[in-house]
C-alpha cells in the first residue's frame, strides 16, 4: 500500500454526490429518508444512479449494469463522493472489473460498510482513502444520531474523535497507524487477492453479523494464518450483531470471548464493544487515515490526525 495516501477532497455545501446500489437490491423508499438529509440539510446535490431503481434476483442489477452504474460515478468529475445505498452482496463479483483511471485523477470519497469493505479495502490499496459509514439506507436509522452527525463530520472534514467505556476485555496501550479493517467476513474473504488489507502497523477495525459463533473463529484462524494480527498497531472490536449458535452442542465462547482468545499473545491495546457494524450507532471511519488508539482501565478514546 502507498505510504502516502491521498485523501480525496472533503465536501462543501452544493457538492455533487452519486447514490448507488452496487450489491443487493433496496427499495427506493427506504432510501428517501437518507436522500432528503443530504439534500436539504447538508445542501448536497445527488446523482443517483439507476440501480436504485431496479432488482434482479437478490442484486439491485445485474453484474454488468451494476458495474456501468458505479463506472459512471467513479469517472463523473463532478461526484465530489459515492455513497452506498446499501450492502449485502455483490461486490467482489465486479470490483476487478472496475476502471481506476479517472477515479485516481479526481479522487472522491466512497462511503458504506459491510459488503462495501470489497471496495474501501481496494480503494485503499490503490493508495486513497475511503469512508466506513452508514449508508444511505442505515443513516436515518432510529437512534443512529452520532453517528449520522459523524458521517457528516468526516464528509466535511471536522475533527473525528471518539470515546468509549471500558470493557472487561481491554487490553490496554497506545497505538498510532493508519486505520483499516471493516466487516470481518469480507476481510477474510479480501486474503490473497488485489483487494487485501496491509494490516502491518495499522489499527484494525472488524464487525460482523448473523455469523455462526465457529464461522466467527473460522475467520479468525484465517487473519492469523495470513499474519494479519501479529503486527497491529491496535485492535478495535465492534458490534458482532445477531452471532448464531449452534443448536447442540453450544459453541462454548462468546463473539468477544474468541477474539480474545486470538489475539491473547500479542501485545497492542484492543478496545471491545466499538460502536461500528450492523447497528443503529455506527461511527464513521476513515480508512487509510491516521489515528491514535488510546485505551485505559476506564475506556478508550480514538482520535484522528488534523
């Protein structure tokens, strides 16, 4: 990865920017709620593009007008950012077949978590970098406020702290690096292609949800394998929503509790229960940007380089 990332220009008020659905399919009502924020209170103009309009099967489109879609956006030189309208599936099936070209001659902020990490994981390998956030569909959410304002914030390029309780699984420590990560089956599906994150000296961020508790270490097993938490500058632990057991026997470890337990050996601070994933609170990072990671017996705070 480019030790000198570049950060796309942050928005300013009438700003275009691009509202697209490159993976499973959303209803446009959904969306509205989200649509109008951007517009009448962050003064933002939209281009939305034609996957908000159409379904195919369990994707908003097929691959390829999936992929003309977000093409389009990545080369409009007036989309200022591309925001998702929402996850779920679809993503690595065209991510190697987008053109980069203009996207690296006016650089724009992509924005959305889950299935987006296939993209913000790749954006940030080219040497730019991306927006874990809620997306269009998840941004009204009731009780995801902070986190709305957040998504703001970091758009229009205000400072970005955040702090959190302690929990019982801390490890505590201080650690400064780049923050990269996102849902964590993605990132063990990302291992061995173009798309994979460079964790070394890095804090890692990872959030998951409706994943069998043995998929959980699964995936786990897999990061260390690939030597991809041995060298972290810090550990960041979100919202694994809706883990499954199974029926019989019980699995016997909690999500945290097998986090835990892969990360014992090591030595950087971890911070459990960040508010990120598949939930109403869920904060914005920047991917690709410099942070420091500061956890203590009573909490922790993440705060982002000015």
């Amino acid at each position: 990865m480019n030790n000198n990332l570049i950060l796309p220009p942050y928005l300013r008020p009438d700003d275009m920017v691009g509202v697209v659905a490159p993976a499973s399919r959303v209803r446009y009502e959904d969306c509205e709620a989200g649509l109008q924020v951007l517009r009448n209170q962050w003064d933002l103009e939209i281009f939305e593009g034609t996957t908000l309009h159409e379904e195919y099967f369990q994707y908003s489109a097929p691959d390829n007008q999936r992929l003309e879609d977000f093409q389009a956006l990545l080369n409009n030189p007036n989309v200022r950012a591309i925001l998702a309208a929402r996850g779920g599936y679809g993503c690595s099936r065209i991510v190697d077949k987008l053109d980069f070209t203009m996207f690296k001659k006016s650089p724009k902020w992509l924005v959305g978590f889950s299935d987006l990490t296939v993209f913000l994981s790749h954006i940030n390998q080219l040497g730019f970098a991306a927006l874990h956030a809620p997306m269009v569909k998840t941004m009204t959410k009731q009780g995801g406020e902070v986190s709305m304002e957040s998504l703001r914030k970091a758009l229009f390029g205000e400072p970005l702290s955040y702090e959190i309780p302690g929990h019982l699984f801390n490890r505590s420590g201080t650690g400064h690096g780049r923050i990269t990560g996102g849902n964590l089956c993605l990132l063990a599906h990302l291992i061995g292609s173009d798309s994979a994150v460079n964790t070394a000296g890095k804090i890692l961020f990872i959030e998951d949800i409706n994943e069998y508790l043995y998929n959980i270490d699964r995936m786990m097993i897999q990061l260390k394998r690939a030597g991809q938490l041995q060298n972290l500058a810090g550990l960041i632990v979100g919202q694994f929503t809706d883990s499954r057991d199974n029926p019989e026997p019980a699995f016997g470890k909690t999500a945290y509790e097998i986090v835990l337990d892969h990360t014992s050996t090591y030595e950087y601070p971890v911070c459990f229960d960040f508010p990120v994933g598949h939930v109403a609170d869920n904060r914005a990072l920047p991917v690709g940007v410099m942070a420091t990671l500061d956890v203590g017996e009573n909490g922790a705070l993440l705060s982002y380089a000015t």
